[in-house]
C-alpha cells in the first residue's frame, strides 16, 4: 500500500497540481496586496478621498466611530467595505488568470489538421472495375 500511495504521489499530476496550489496562494497573496495597498487608496482617491475598508453599518441608532468599538459593544456591524474589497480582489484575480491562461493557450502547438480521408474500399473496388472495363 505504500508503494502504490508513493507512485500516486510521485505522478505528474499530483505534482502540477501541488505546485498550482502553491503558486496560487502566492498569486493571491500579492493581487491582495496589491487590491489593499494600491487599488483602493487610489479608488478612494478618486471618489473623493473616501476609505472603503473602513465603511461598515451597524443597526440601531448607535453610531460608531470604527468596526472595533461597535465589535466591543457587542453590536454586529456589517462591514461593507472589506466586502467591496473583496469583490475587487476577486475581479482581479479573475482577471490576472484569465491573462494567464491565455497567454498560456497562446503557447501550445495549434491541433495538426486531420489528413484528408482517402478513398473508401468500395471507391477502390469501383475504380478497379472500371479500369477493367475499359
């Protein structure tokens, strides 16, 4: 059994797919970054200077000045703005595979074209026929 779990493993496939984990975590990690860091400063820059990490709602008349007070008090706060963090993090993400994998299909061999089917048997067998007719 440990042979055979040892060829499962050591397959091509197994080991592509390991190594797409990993690099897809990284890739994750960098597009947050970059969404966190970069994207959203700038787009709230654009919109007025406005900070959408920190935007979030809580019920009642309360007003809080951050998520963490209301989490403190003990109110839920819905924190729309991480979502809106997220979605754009994701539409990059999206966006940044797509470019991969076409990039990636660019590389690949275009499909050889079928060779042209030749004449059936009894396309053979009726040429022969006819040739001994004449």
């Amino acid at each position: 059994m440990l042979k055979e779990f040892k060829n499962f493993i050591m397959t091509g496939n197994v080991i592509d797919f390991a190594v797409a984990v990993i690099m897809a975590g990284a890739l994750g990690a960098v597009i947050n970054g970059f969404v966190s860091k970069i994207a959203m400063p700038l787009i709230g820059l654009v919109s007025g200077g406005v900070s959408f990490s920190d935007k979030f709602w809580t019920p009642g008349d309360e007003v809080y000045a951050t998520v963490a007070a209301a989490k403190e008090a003990g109110v839920a706060a819905v924190e729309y703005g991480a979502w809106i963090d997220t979605i754009i993090s994701l539409l990059v993400v999206g966006f940044v595979m797509f470019l991969i994998v076409k990039a990636y299909n660019k590389t690949k061999k275009p499909a050889e074209p079928a060779a042209p089917a030749g004449p059936s048997e009894v396309d053979l067998l009726m040429e022969i026929r006819d040739a001994l007719k004449k």
